[in-house]
C-alpha cells in the first residue's frame, strides 16, 4: 500500500528515573496519531520511541533505591514505561533503550568519527549543572532559590539547586555551526515549529553558541568515549543519537537511507537539543539534517508544568481507567493547540467527553445504527434519486473535511486537524434532527427519503470512522464493525485515508449490527 514516502517520526525518549505521568503520555499518543496517521495514508512510516536511561539522574535514584542503575532502569522499563504504550494505545514500530548494544556501539562508533574529524577536543570547565535537566544551565535559565534554597542558585525549570562542577572534558566545537544553522533555519523555515519556537531558537544561534561538553569523568553509568576509557559520554549527545542508531546507523545502510531523516516531536523544554545541538552533531558527522523539530506545549497543573519533581505529576492510567485510552488521546489532542502550554483539569476533561465524545459523537453513532435497525432491519437502505440541497451540503462537508484534515496533519497540527473533521459530527447532528428520520418513518410514501437520509448519515459515519480512527483507535474499530463496513470493505486500518473524503464507499445492501455506547457515562469517584 506504501506510496513510496518515507515518514519517520520519534517521540523523545524518556527517563525512566522514574514512572511515567501525563506529560509523557501526551508526547507520545501525539506522535503515534501522526504516524498513525502517515501509515494509513500509504507514506512509508517508521514510528520510534524509547528509553534514555543513562547519566547522573539515573544513577541517583537508583542509588536512592538501593540498586544498580541497571537494575533500576530494567524493573521501570518493563514495569512501567513498556505497558504505557498499551494503556495509551500506542503502535510503535520500534523501542529503542540506551543501554542496548545496537544502541552502545553505534554511539562510540559516531563519537569516535567527530573525533577523527576534528570537531573534539580536551578542556577544562567549571559550571553550574541541573541533574533534573542533565545540562549545564545558561545564565538566563539559572534563578535565585527561595524557600529552603534560599540564598542558592537554582534551575528555572525544576526549581532545584545547581551544582559547581569543575572536570577535564572532551568538548564539541558547536561554536563552529552557528553561520550553517542559521542558514538552515532560513533555508528550511519549517525546519523548526512552531513560529515561537523557531523564533526562540533563532535568537538563541544568533547570540553566539559555545562549545559543547560532550564527556563526564566523574562517574561510569554511561557509554565509554572510545579513545579515553576514563570518561563516559554525556547523556544527552548518548541520548540524541537513538534517533540514528535505531534505524540503522552504522550498521543497517539500506534501513538507514530508507528511513533517515526524521521528524522529532519534542516538548519545547528540550527543543535547544533538538534544533541546535542535534542538527549540528549530523553536520559534523557529515550526515543529513532531521527533516523537522516541533515543540510542544507543557501540560500545566495548577499554573506550573506538571512534574513529578514537584508532586503534580498525574498517572496515565488514572485518566484511562475511567475513561478509557481514546478519550485520553482525543482530550489532549483535541482541547490543547499543538504548540501552546495547555491547563488539565478533571472538570474540563468530563465537560469534554459528555459533550464531545458521548452526547457528539458517541449519540451520532449509536442513534444512526438503532434507526437503519429499527427502519430496516438492519441493512443500510440506498440513497434515493433524488438529492437535496442539505444531503450534497453533507458531501461537500465530509469532502472539505477530510481535505483539511489531511493538510492540517501535514502541518502537526493535530488538534486544528480533529477540528476540521468534528465539522462532520456537527453537521451529520444537524442534518437528523432536521430530516426527523421517525418522523418520515411513520410515513409510506417517504420510504424512499427515510433511505437518502439513513444512507447519508451511515456513509457519513464512515467517512468520519476512517478520519478518526488514528485518533482514536478503540471506539473507531468497535464502530466500522458496527457499521458492518469490517465485512464488506475490509479493515478499518487498511482503508485510504487521503481517499476518505470521497462519497458512495458503504455499500447500500451491508449488514449493520448492534452497538453499545461508544463513550458511556462515567462514575467518577
Ligand atoms: N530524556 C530526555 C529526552 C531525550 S530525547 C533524545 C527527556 N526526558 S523526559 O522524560 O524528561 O521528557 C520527555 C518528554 O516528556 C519531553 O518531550 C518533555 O517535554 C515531555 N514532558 C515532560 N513533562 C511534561 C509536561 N508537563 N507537559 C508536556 N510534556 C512534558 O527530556
């Protein structure tokens, strides 16, 4: 089915220093309903996510816990961060952990061409680190601590106390690429998104890049630098190689061209990384440059990002077990513009799926089939000949659409992209309670009109199934089955989604069968 496109996209991958809460959660059905998307377009798509499980942070709350960092990041990885992809509904293609040899070896061995290059070299440095960032923090980021930090400097981000280290290390003459990033941001405008992001990082090339630290010697839980075995790689230069080493760097040429250059979906907290320092690294290595970064918002709670560090950090499966994992999805997607901080709340979060999910789109579903079951016995009656103007205002919605939805996906702009296709759950709302289906039911002569109006509402419902289904995979499935289209057209997943648009797809003559509510009424604790 590929069209031969190639799209490789990639959530950052996590720390498993700890469990796994909202924020996370965000970031990653984010990425899958993109690619979700992409793959049932027919675009060649690779979707990774992973683990990032080595550096000071790790080795500390290992430590804290009374177990080897290895220990620690095994028990976190499998307890936790591997059944959050089921909780959430994710479809990665592949799991990548820092600590995997594929992952070691191919790290070394890109370490090791920067050196053979010439773009590293040993120094001394004296900074201020953040072992909650695992980065030594710029002036502008670094604040005066109140409370019990009083009189300290602590991280902007984590509100934390920094420490002065003071080391030997091996550096990475960033300061060299400031003139071709810039050229790249102008070059490729979208390279970073969105605008503020860009802006931001724009800003921050233009006054000036410092060399890198790219080593450690002060403890051993990290990859080795090849040529100086009493040092061990900087976390993040281990961790922003993942991108490379799990589709083959080094190893796999074919895999590689295949799927390399990404697009990285990160939270804007991490963006520097990703824009700056990533793209220079590649350049270095004189290999292709990502093919886009995009920054997403915070989720806030309470005003402030939500964080375990500051006991606001909410589980995943608090959310999904009430409400179930399309929800979730469909809630921060939908309700958060994609590239802007967004508050959580449960009342915003019920609000939503009582109006949108349940009484929207859930009643939509549910009152189509009972009536093509009630009207005729459950077979999808054909339209009639005769069109009105508010059935062709149906096509033309569904058509503008799933045309919308498709540039504004293009674009990462998934909550923009959920908006286009709601119009669909609006206007087929609409287009039922004027048509009054029980009204020409009690009706002979307007057996035909009852058959226009079901059969537009059922092929609408399927239009609206496809567009939705990367979004929200469980109740799109439960609803194509119901809908009797598994049987006559195939699976929900294998249907063209740039084709979804087009009217005339269910066939008149299919079997529908009984649906229980898609989105039932929660009890909340
Ligand atoms: N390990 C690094 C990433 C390395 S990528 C080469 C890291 N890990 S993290 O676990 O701290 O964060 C991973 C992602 O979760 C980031 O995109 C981050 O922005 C996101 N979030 C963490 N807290 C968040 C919120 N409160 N809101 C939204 N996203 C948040 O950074």
């Amino acid at each position: 089915m590929s069209n031969g496109r190639s799209f490789y996209i990639t959530t950052p991958i996590y720390y498993p220093s700890d469990l796994p809460h909202i924020g996370h959660g965000y970031t990653s059905v984010a990425v899958d309903t993109l690619a979700r998307w992409h793959r049932q377009a027919g675009d060649d798509t690779w979707m990774l996510t992973g683990t990032d499980e080595h550096g000071q942070k790790m080795l500390r709350a290992a430590a804290a816990n009374g177990v080897t960092p290895q220990e620690w990041v095994d028990k976190l990885v499998t307890q936790s961060w591997f059944p959050l992809l089921d909780t959430l509904g994710v479809a990665n293609d592949d799991f990548i952990r820092t600590t995997q040899a594929r992952h070691e070896e191919r790290v070394q061995q890109f370490v090791q061409a920067l050196f053979d290059r010439g773009y590293i070299y040993a120094g001394e440095y004296e900074a201020l680190y953040c072992v909650g960032c695992e980065e030594f923090k710029p002036e502008a980021e670094i604040v005066d601590g109140t409370g019990a930090f009083e009189g300290l400097k602590v991280c902007a981000i984590h509100s934390k106390p920094l420490e002065l280290l003071q080391e030997k290390n091996y550096f990475f003459k960033l300061s060299e690429f400031g003139d071709r990033l810039l050229e790249l941001y102008k070059t490729v405008p979208d390279f970073v998104r969105p605008d503020s992001a860009r802006n931001e990082v724009v800003s921050f090339v233009k006054s000036g890049l410092k060399d890198l630290s790219i080593s450690r010697s002060a403890f051993d839980w990290g990859i080795r630098v090849p040529w100086d075995d009493s040092h061990v790689i900087y976390v993040w230069v281990d961790a922003l190689l993942n991108y490379a080493t799990a589709v083959g760097y080094g190893t796999d040429p074919e895999q590689f061209a295949r799927r390399w250059p990404a697009y990285h979906v990160v939270g804007k907290d991490i963006l520097r990384f990703h824009a700056v320092i990533w793209p220079a690294m590649l350049m270095a290595a004189g290999l292709d440059v990502p093919r886009g970064v995009f920054a997403h918002g915070w989720l806030l709670v309470g005003g402030e990002k939500m964080s375990k560090s500051k006991l606001t950090g909410i589980a995943p499966n608090e959310i999904t077990d009430v409400f179930g994992s399309d929800a979730y999805r469909f809630y921060f997607l939908s309700a958060i513009a994609f590239g802007q901080d967004g508050s959580f709340s449960w009342e915003d979060l019920s609000a939503r799926y009582q109006a949108e999910l349940a009484n929207g789109f859930g009643n939509l579903a549910s009152r189509t089939i009972a009536m093509i079951e009630r009207y005729f016995e459950g077979i999808v009656p054909p339209a009639g000949h005769e069109l009105t103007d508010v059935d062709r205002a149906v096509q033309t919605v569904v058509a503008q659409a799933a045309a919308d939805a498709d540039a504004e996906m293009e674009r990462f702009r998934i909550d923009e992209a959920i908006g286009a296709i709601w119009r669909i759950v609006d206007e087929l709302n609409g287009y039922i309670t004027v048509n009054e289906p029980w009204a020409l039911a009690k009706d002979d002569a307007q057996r035909e009109r009852l058959g226009t109006v079901l059969y537009t509402a059922a092929e609408g419902l399927r239009a609206l199934t496809v567009l939705l289904s990367p979004v929200m995979p469980v109740a799109t499935e439960k609803l194509w089955v119901a809908l009797g289209a598994a049987e006559s057209l195939g699976r929900l997943q294998d249907q063209p989604l740039r084709e979804a648009g087009a009217w005339g797809v269910l066939r008149p003559g299919t079997n529908v069968n009984g649906l229980s509510p898609l989105f039932p009424r929660v009890e909340q604790a």
